[in-house]
C-alpha cells in the first residue's frame, strides 16, 4: 500500500484527477475539498497487487498546516497546477519548498499541469516549458493531464506506481544484503 497526497490551490482540479482515476468519470460539480478526503484504488502491475491511497487536500490557505501532517509521511506527493491559470502557478513554488522542509527522503514528487482540455482555446497561462523547467529543477516528474478527458491520469499513476514499486524493491534488497553481510561478519566461535 503506498499513500499518495495532491497537493495544490483551490480549483486546480485535485478531487476532479482522482476521481476521474478512480472511477473513470468527470463530475463537473465537484465542491471545494474541505480539509482531507481519500479514495482508495487496487492495481496489479503484472503479478503484484499495490493499493493507492490517494490524499485529496484542501487547496485554501486556512487548510495549509492540516495538508502538512498528511504528506510527512506520504510515499509521493502530486502537486498540482491549473496550466489556465497562472497564480496556482505562481504558488507551486511555495508547495513545493513546504514539502521539501517536511518531506522524508524516498519520497517521489511529482508536477502535474492540470485541464489540458482547455489548452487548444487559448485559455493556457502557464507553458509545458516552464511546468517542466520548475520540475528539472525540484527533481520532479513532470506530467500535463486533464481531470475531464482523461488524458495523460493512467500514464501518470501508472509511472508513479512502477517506481514506487522499484524504489521498494531497492530498500528491501538493501535490507537484505546489509543483513547478509552483518550475518557473515558476526560468525561465532565456540
């Protein structure tokens, strides 16, 4: 099970990319997150099983500190943006030093450029270059997407699920050979 939390302001579209996710659905009535909600979803990357818990925070100032305490101890953080809207923008910067102070190592962040459907009616305030600049530069995945279509949500979770898998692997055979090596070096004699 890997706990996964969307970071970001109000109306960036967080509820609306996890439940499109989720159920492969837009709703296009969806209210404003009040403090935390999650959603829970079952994929199987070949003959392994992984449960996403997927964090919905709210994107209001008010609920700043509450969003704190559930990405301390998240596996990957999405932080989210609207690509029509250049203030939310603005603000990922912000997200993103907050996770940085409080986030513990391993954890995989990730930018995502939000409501791509809207990007051909000139409505687009934030270019693909500079989402993916602001991204090399905090070491982030960087992914556009939209809540509505659907499009680019499966490629993304699934590239973050196959290295959250990866990254696992990595540790537990760390684990393994440090208790390897610390079994050969203790030998007894009698």
């Amino acid at each position: 099970m890997f706990k996964v939390v969307f970071l970001g302001n109000s109306g960036v579209g967080k509820s609306s990319l996890i439940q499109h996710y989720c159920t492969g659905h837009f709703c296009s009535s969806k209210k404003a997150t009040t403090g935390v909600d999650f959603q829970m979803k079952t994929i199987y990357m070949g003959s392994t099983s992984i449960t996403l818990q997927l964090w919905d925070t709210a994107g209001q100032e008010r609920f700043r500190c509450i969003a704190e305490q559930y990405y301390r101890k998240a596996n990957a953080i999405l932080v989210v943006y609207d690509i029509t809207c250049l203030s939310s923008f603005s603000t990922v910067r912000e997200w993103v030093n907050s996770v940085e102070e409080k986030m513990r190592d391993g954890v995989m962040l990730m930018l995502l450029g939000n409501k791509l459907d809207l990007a051909d009616t000139h409505c687009r305030e934030v270019s693909r270059k500079d989402g993916q600049s602001l991204a090399e530069h905090h070491k982030a995945s960087f992914y556009e997407c939209s809540a509505k279509t659907g499009e680019n949500i499966e490629q993304l979770m699934t590239q973050m699920a196959e290295k959250l898998i990866d990254q696992l692997d990595r540790k537990c055979d760390n684990t393994l050979s440090l208790t390897t090596n610390a079994a050969k070096k203790s030998s007894c004699c009698l």
